[in-house]
C-alpha cells in the first residue's frame, strides 16, 4: 500500500469487503445444501423367527395329602434348546422406544432325577412357552439397547417312575419373565437381536396315585434363556 494515498486505501478495502461477501453464500443459497438423514426411526409392526438355549432349575417336594407337610426336597438341572416366532410393535419419541411383544416356542428344556426317596425316577419337561411382554428401550441410531419383562406361559410335563408303577401330568402354568437385549437394524426393514430372559413359572402340582398315594409332588421350574432372533419391520 505504500504507493497508495489513504484515500485509495480505503477504496480498497471497501471493495475487497464487498467481494469477499459475495463468495459466501447467501441464506437463500444455504437452504439448498442437503441435511444429513433422520436417525432410525424403530416405530411400527415388526414380527419375526428367534432360537436359543435354556438352563435352569426344578425344585421339587412332596406334600402329604393327610397332614399337608413337606418332604423329600430335591433339585435338579434342567435344560435343552428352545425356537419359534415373535411379533410386536414399537413407538419411538427421541430416543426412548417403548412397545408391546409376544412370543410362542416349541422347547426341548427337560432334566431328570435318579436319586430320589426310596429310588423313584423324576423327569420334568417343557414342551412349549409363549409370553407377553412390555419392551422399553435406548436408541442409539439403529442400535437398540432395551430391557423387557412380563408373564410368561409354559407348558410343563412330570413323571415320576418306582419300579413299575408310573404317574405322569402336564399343564401350562403361569409366571413371570424379565431381561434385556441389544437389537441391531442393518437395513429400515430388517434386524437382528441377541436377548437374555430369566422366567420363573408357578409350581405344577399333581397327586402320584400309583407311585405313592398319600403324598401330592410338586415341581416349580425356573430358567435362564439365551436367544438370537431376526425380525422384519413394516
């Protein structure tokens, strides 16, 4: 600038303001440039396969049919693979997902005992379990950390075996199932789960009149599952 006056100067200046405003884009321009796509969005139907595998514990006692006393306490493990179908429905707002699930398998969890009173045999078994539940969940994009609980169902078989006299039953009974799992969605329709559940059934109970007449068995089941599942979203 040494061969301007201070006049020309500020000519200057004043127009290399005027042009550096120029290159920058207006707020016309600016709402032209594309914004980045919504999060997933985890809201609607969806419905889906899952498997897994169950271990636990049954409980076992007598109880006298006369005095109603307690006796021959036993446990025994318990455990087999599980499969089936579940459906559900979410409702996103922000990141918090609440919504709804039921779910029905076939089960192969079963165990047995030989060392009970006097030598009886017992085997327990589940042939089937649904449950309800509610779902509450974190989302971190399409990454859905949730935790779940509500009633469970399970279809439960006994037998009991001395000797040559057998006795055997089965009902579905009803108790209570909560866990938590982490869901990934690797496409708007498609996603994967990895879920643990603890579920405690009430106690079938039943009078063994062969095996032995005076006494009702009682057998209370409970089970920590492990699944993997698949689902698809409307």
């Amino acid at each position: 600038v040494a061969f301007m006056n201070r006049s020309s100067f500020r000519v200057f200046c004043a127009g290399a303001a005027v042009l550096t405003m120029s290159l920058l884009p207006s707020s016309a321009n600016a709402a032209d440039v594309p914004m980045p796509d919504p999060a997933f969005d985890w809201s609607g139907f969806y419905m889906g396969v899952q498997a897994g595998y169950g271990f636990g514990e049954d409980e076992n006692f007598d109880k006298s049919r006369v005095t109603g006393a307690t006796d021959h306490r036993t446990t025994f493990d318990v455990d087999g693979l599980t499969g089936g179908l579940h459906a559900g429905y979410n409702h996103q707002s922000d990141r918090i997902v609440v919504g709804v699930e039921i779910d029905g398998e076939l089960s192969g969890i079963n165990g047995k005992t030989d060392d009970w009173a006097f030598g009886d045999t017992i085997r327990a078994e589940i042939d089937a379990q649904a449950s309800v539940r509610a779902r509450i969940g974190y989302a971190f994009d399409n990454v859905l950390l949730y935790a779940t609980g509500g009633l469970a169902l399970a279809d439960i078989d006994a037998r009991y075996t001395d000797g040559a006299a057998v006795d055997s039953r089965s009902d579905w009974k009803a108790g209570l199932t909560i866990g938590g799992g982490v869901e990934y969605a690797f496409s708007e329709a498609m996603s994967m789960r990895a879920e643990y559940r603890y579920s405690d059934f009430s106690t079938l109970t039943g009078h063994n009149a062969n095996t032995d007449g005076g006494w009702n068995y009682n057998d209370d089941i409970h089970v920590h599952a492990i699944r993997v599942g698949f689902s698809y979203h409307f």
